[in-house]
C-alpha cells in the first residue's frame, strides 16, 4: 500500500541528527524518505525524537546536521522569507489544537492564508473574498462551519482540533503534519478525528506525517508505519505487516493497556459526532 | 453557510466615543506635531546642557548641597511611610468589614478613606505649604495622609480575605474585639502589611523627589531653584542623582518585598 | 505587654499557623520595631518637626482649611470646570500617545516574543528608566520645548506613562500561550503576522483595561502639572493659592475630588466589563 515508488518524495530526510543546546540528541542520523501521498504514522515513547522529526520538516526544530528535503528544496539551509513561503505548503496539526482563544474560528482559519498575503493586507485584517470563501469550506470539509463566527474557545475539544484542521487545510498544503493529534481526545473524538484526516489525505494527494502513540490506531489507520526509538529510526515498513510483536520491539517493552486508544465503533463514533454538530 | 454576525455596534460605538474624546482634547491641549519638530531641537540643545561637559562640569563642590537635600527627601519619605502606616493600623479596626464595630462605622470609614484617596498627593501638598510654610514639614504631611490611604486601603483588602478561623477561636474564647485583631488577624497579615509600608515607602521617594517643585522640601527644591536660575550643570547633576536614588530605592525594596511574602 | 507575649501560644492553639513565631524570631520582631522607631526620630530630627513648629502650624492650617469651606467660592464653578476639563484632556490625549508607543515597548520587553535572551532585558530597563523620571520634572523639559500650557503637560503624561503601560503590556504578552504562536509561525506568518494574529486579540481586552486604569492615573497626575506651569487645574491652583483666595481654593478642591472620584468609578467599572 506504499506509494508508488516511482514518484520523487515530497520529503527526504537525509542523514539527520538534532542535538539540543542541553546536550539530548533527539533524532541520530536519520535518512527518510517519504512520497507524495503517503499516509505515514510515526510511533515511539514519548522523548524518541517523534516531536522533533516532524518539526524538522517545517523547521520549527533546525537539525544540527544533516539536510531536509522538501519538494527538493532544503529546508535547513532556507533564509526567513523562503522558510515562511515553504511554510506556507506544510500544513500542522498540534496536540492542543493551538488556536488563538480569543479570535473567532474563521479568523483562526484565515491564518492560514496570512503566508499567502501581503503584510499591509493582513495586518489591517483585510482577507480576499476568495480567502474567506476558501476559509468557510475548509471548514464546511470538518463538518462545523455553523460555527465561524463563534469564539475558538467556546468549542468543545474535538471541534477546536477540526478548526486547527481546516485552518491546515486552508493553507492548500502539499504536505500535512500532525503532533500527537489526538491524544488529548476521548475514543470516539480521536478516531473522527483520525478519519477526517486520513479522508483529507486521500482527498488532496497529502503526504501526511502523524505522530501517535497508541498502537491500535496507528495500525488502523496509517499506509506505512515507522518507529523510533531513542532517536533512532528502529522499524520503517507497511502498516499490514505490522503486529503487537512490532511495537514491542520498536517501545523496548511489553504493550500496555494504555498503549490502546480503544476502538470505538463506527456507530459510536458517528453518534457522538452527529451529537457534536447537533450541538 | 453560517448566519454572519451582527454588527458590532457596541464596539464602533464606544470607538467613536473615544476618538471625539481624543479630538476634544487635541483641540483643548494645542496638541500639534509642528510645534513639538519646531521645539525638539531647542530640548535637545537644553538636554545637553545638562550634560557635563568642559564648559559645564558636574562640580564636586555641588555635591555636598546636593546629598544634604536628597537625604531629606529620603527622610520625609520614610518618616511619612512609618507614621501613614502606623495611623493605618487602628483605622483597619474601624474600616475593615469584618472588624468593624457596626455597617455604619464601616460605611464611615470607608467614605473617608475613599474621599482622602481622590486628593492628588501635590494638590494636598501645595495646600499645605501655604498652611503650614514653605519646607519638609508640608511634604511629610502630605505624604503622611498618602500612605494612610493606601496603606489603609491595600490592609483592609487583605484583612478581608484572611482566614476567618482564629477570629472566631478567639471569639468563642470570650475574647474582644480588638482581642481578636489583636490574636487572631494582625500576625495573618503582618507580612502583607510590612510589604504594603515598603510599597508606599518606593512611591513616596518618587513623590518626595518633586514636592520641592511646590515648595515643600527635599530635592525638588533644590532643582526648582536651578532651574530658574538657569544653573545647568547643576540640574543635570540634581536630576541624574535623583534617578540613581530613585532606581536604588526602588531595586531595594522591592528586593526586599519579593522576600518577605 | 504581658498579653502579647503570649499571643503566639494562643495563636498556636486556635489559629493554622501555629509556631510560626519562636522566641526568636519574636527577639527579632523587637529589633526591627526599635530600629524602625530610631530610623524614625533620625528622620524627624533632620526635618526640623518639632513640636512647637506643629503647635504653631496646625491651628493655621485649621484656620485656612475653614475659610476654604465656609463657604467656598461657587462663583469660581465655571473656570474650575474650565481647568478641570482641559486636566481631562491632558490625561486622555496622553494616556492614548503612551497607549500607542507602549507597544513596541511592551513588545520588545516581552520574553516570549524574542528570540535574543538580550533584547527583553533592555526593554525591561528601558521602561524602568522612563518610569523613573517624574510627570513634573518631564512637564518642566517640554515647557523647554513647546512652551509653557497643557502641550507640554500632555507630552509629559505620555512619555512617563509608557513606563508603566509598557511593562504591563509585556507581562501579559509574556503569559499568551506560546504554542498558539507557534502554530501561526508554522503557516508560515511573520513575526509581525505572529504579533497581530496570535497576540493581539489575545491581549486587546485587557490592555484596553491597562489604558484606562493610567487613565486614571493621569487625571490625577493632570491636576498637578499645572503647579509647573503645564496647563490643567494646576494653574488655578497654583494663582490662587498665592493670591490667598482660600474660598476659591476650596472649590477647585472640591472639583478635584468630585472629578477624581467620578473618573475612579467610572474606569473601574468599564475595567470590570473588559474582562
């Protein structure tokens, strides 16, 4: 279920290592490639270097060696506004959604088009009809666009990190990473959650790099699996071949039961969203 | 697609409100650009004269004048700190609702507190320099009354807030009112009321550099009477000094509040 | 005195904080008391309060505290309400020009924002600096270069209170969530895109409220600028103090509080619907 290999990767990590100005090395020499498309699931402990390996692709986090290459171009290497126009096609996701509390979920969705823009434009807040239309579709796509023009924080978890999503979305990304994206959700959130981006994914032709940490859904949901440990890339293959004896391995431990998600039924899930929107 | 929502009428509004404020003012005050381009350099040339230089130096022989005037302001600021906070004390017993004797003493004491705290320190001060002559003694009043009222203030405030358990201890023991002050509330506080005299203790430094300007006492004396005279060495050196004391001061207690809460 | 020593054994049994003052620390609760009482009389002494000068000044400042009210010069209303409000003008138009330049300021100061440890540190210090020179001593160099008037008063209200506002601003930037601005910079927005999107409406509500808490402030400020000559009530005071018109005096006082305390109330209620 790999991408076809054929394609150039949309993201090549060669031969990189992150050490922190405390000493941590964080990512140890690791060559990745990744093609377009790709639905990949990054699993570990928490501290195996997950976090870091997808910041190095926006460069949120900069290697101290080795190259990133994204669309070919390398990123370490980029000044400030070619790092902000390369951004502009990475989209993100975060573990706490990361919205601007006070702004309202259609402002938080049109910053996505804030790298796209002029500066005079964007900071007298003046969007392009296209941007807002854009924005209110990607919003329609998560299913809570009666929601624009509420404050971010008044939407329940679940809801927040679907505006984060389209907020992604509205950035029109050739490339899409997500930080722990739901670890902060219950079950039947988590895996709507999961699913709307796995469907964006196929939907966009996205290359998508998640981190998780629980097994179940990483199993359930990814096109290619790769493991870290200690900053390490120890397992990189198809998610079918995958089986608990895999994860062991790549955790150095046996699986726990808070390893698991927990599967939530379809029906469950759907329940529970329908009563989302309904609210 | 969603209903847009409404107008923000409220906010326009109250941003209308405040920018014919503003142009009021503009219009009251003579705000205008040109004139302050036009005077800037003027400042400029007066900024540094008060700059030593060969022609101008800070002369050592000023110094003594110069130390002898900022350690009466530090007097007068401490001496109205220790006395504002001290009267403070048996004002809370009155002014705090839950030691209070009765809601109209209350009520009373309150209004006062309030009604003292709406006089500008210099307005007061300036008052009293006519009252009382021309020196330290109407700045020490003056200031005297400013700690009272935040001192006062800030005490009652926090007396209000404290736990509530001694007091009743002590009041099921039988004992009075000031008995229960006394036992109960004034050890919950005493840190609180140490850092609340060391606050206005830094205001009052800041106030008592300028109550010279209106005649009563400490530096700002002696910088009034620089400045008319045109002596500019030496307001440069009064000036500057009074940021080093002001900045110490300062650096000091509140060094010394962060240690005591 | 009997009684007090014992308060920490009744305190211990009753109260939750028992035992926090031993026999010594009680030893030093005495010498801080004695020392603050010598500090005292060695700040008395050097200001020449003695008790004949006090003998000898409170009964005049009796005297003219009762010609002040007695009743007050209502004659006088129109041009106190003339110099008050143009004290209200000083302190609005200088309140908004330090509400403005504070944001760089606050900006710069803020830890959060920077990526040099270095430039928070300066900013901080700059404020403290500004804050440092008082609205009166400003007042006096702007009369230098606008003249005397309530120009030079409004420029010495707005340049003192950038100290205060600045700092204020930049604590509360420093406590907006970090990885909201993360998420923004990731999008790949500017640093100025970052402040505008991810900052400011965070913060907009409650630096509204700082604004008119030195509003506040600088009314009262505004009613003293005048003793310098930079415009506002000050100046009535200032002429009518020398001319010994007490009774007028007194009505500009009355002003002063009724104005004082309105404005209080007012900004703390609007503060209070801010947030």
């Amino acid at each position: 279920m790999a991408a076809a290999p054929a394609s150039p990767p949309v993201v090549a990590f060669e031969n990189v290592t992150k050490q922190f100005p405390n000493g941590h090395v964080a990512l140890r020499n690791v060559s990745l490639t990744f093609p377009r498309g790709e639905f990949v699931v990054v699993v570990g402990l928490s501290g195996a270097g997950k976090s870091t390996l997808i910041r190095c692709v926006n460069r949120l986090v900069t290697p101290t060696a080795g190259r990133v290459l994204v669309d070919g171009v390398d990123v370490t290497s980029l000044g400030d506004a070619a790092l902000r126009r390369a951004r502009a096609g990475i989209g993100m996701i975060f573990q706490n959604y990361n919205l601007v509390r006070r702004s309202s979920v259609l402002r938080n969705v049109l910053a996505g088009r804030l790298a796209y823009l002029p500066t005079w434009r964007t900071l007298l807040g003046l969007f392009p009809r296209a941007d807002v239309e854009l924005a209110l579709r990607s919003l329609e796509r998560v299913g809570i666009v009666e929601k624009a023009y509420q404050r971010a924080d008044t939407l329940s978890g679940g809801q927040q990190q679907r505006v984060a999503i389209a907020r992604a979305l509205t950035q029109r990304p050739a490339i899409l990473l997500a930080d722990e994206p739901v670890a902060s959700l219950d079950p039947p959130t988590a895996h709507q959650v999961m699913r709307d981006l796995k469907r964006l994914s196929r939907e966009e032709n996205l290359t998508t790099l998640v981190n998780l940490h629980f097994i179940d859904m990483a199993q359930e949901y990814a096109d290619r699996i790769v493991g870290l440990r200690a900053g390490e890339v120890v397992f990189d293959g198809p998610a079918e071949g995958v089986t608990e004896q895999t994860f062991e391995a790549i955790y150095g431990r046996r699986i726990r039961p808070d390893d698991l998600r927990g599967a939530a039924a379809d029906e469950a899930a759907a329940a529970a969203d329908g009563a989302a929107l309904a609210r | 697609m969603p209903a847009k929502p409404p107008f923000p009428w409220r906010g326009w509004l109250a941003a209308f409100a405040v920018a014919a404020i503003l142009a009021w003012s503009w219009r009251g005050t003579g705000f205008s650009l040109a004139v302050l381009a036009q005077g800037l350099p003027e400042m400029g040339e007066y900024l540094a004269r008060l700059t030593p230089s060969a022609e101008r130096p800070w002369h050592a022989r000023y110094l003594p004048e110069i130390q002898a005037r900022l350690l009466e302001t530090v007097r007068i600021a401490f001496a109205a700190s220790v006395i504002g906070s001290a009267l403070s004390l048996p004002f809370v017993l009155v002014g705090t609702r839950t030691l209070a004797p009765a809601r109209w003493a209350y009520n009373l004491g309150r209004g006062f507190l309030n009604l003292l705290r709406t006089i500008p320190d210099l307005v007061l001060a300036t008052v009293l320099v006519a009252a009382l002559g021309l020196g330290p003694l109407p700045g020490l009043v003056a200031l005297v009354f400013f700690t009272f009222g935040i001192v006062a203030k800030l005490l009652s405030d926090t007396i209000e807030t404290v736990d509530p358990g001694p007091m009743e201890a002590i009041a099921a023991a039988g004992g009075t009112r000031l008995q229960r002050a006394l036992f109960a509330v004034f050890p919950q506080v005493a840190p609180d009321y140490a850092a609340y005299t060391l606050y206005a203790f830094e205001i009052n430094v800041r106030v008592a550099a300028v109550l010279g300007l209106v005649g009563a006492g400490g530096i700002g004396q002696t910088l009034m009477t620089d400045i008319q005279l045109f002596r500019y060495g030496r307001i440069g050196l009064v000036v500057f000094s009074i940021f080093v004391v002001v900045l110490v001061i300062d650096a000091f207690s509140t060094w010394l509040r962060s240690r005591l809460v | 005195m009997t009684p007090a020593t014992r308060t920490p054994a009744a305190g211990g049994g009753a109260g939750p904080a028992p035992g926090r003052a031993g026999a010594g620390t009680r030893a030093l609760r005495i010498v801080w008391a004695l020392s603050a009482v010598a500090a005292l009389w060695w700040s008395l002494g050097g200001l020449e309060v003695t008790p004949e000068r006090l003998s000898r000044g409170l009964p005049q400042a009796g005297t003219i505290i009762r010609q002040m009210f007695t009743p007050p010069n209502w004659a006088y209303l129109p041009d106190v309400a003339e110099g008050l409000s143009q004290s209200v003008q000083i302190a609005a138009l200088g309140t908004f020009i330090a509400a403005v330049l504070a944001l760089p300021f606050g900006a710069l100061a803020a830890r959060n924002l920077s990526r040099l440890a270095a430039l928070p540190l300066v900013g901080k210090l700059a404020l403290n600096v500004i804050r440092t020179f008082p609205e009166l001593v400003l007042a006096l160099l702007f009369i230098r270069a606008v003249g005397p008037g309530p120009f030079a008063g409004v420029l010495a209200v707005g340049i003192h209170s950038i100290g205060m506002v600045g700092k204020l601003y930049a604590e509360r930037i420093e406590t907006v969530d970090r990885a909201s601005l993360e998420a923004l910079s990731a999008s790949g927005a500017s640093p100025l895109e970052v402040f505008r999107y991810g900052v400011v409406p965070e913060v907009l509500p409650d630096f509204l409220s700082f604004a008119l808490y030195r509003f506040d402030l600088n009314v009262r400020a505004a009613t003293v600028l005048g003793l310098v000559g930079a415009g506002g009530i000050g100046e009535k005071i200032q002429i009518m103090r020398t001319a010994q018109q007490w009774p007028s005096v007194g009505t500009i006082l009355i002003g002063v509080i009724v104005l004082v305390g309105l404005v209080d109330y007012v900004s703390a209620r609007l503060r209070a619907r801010l947030t």
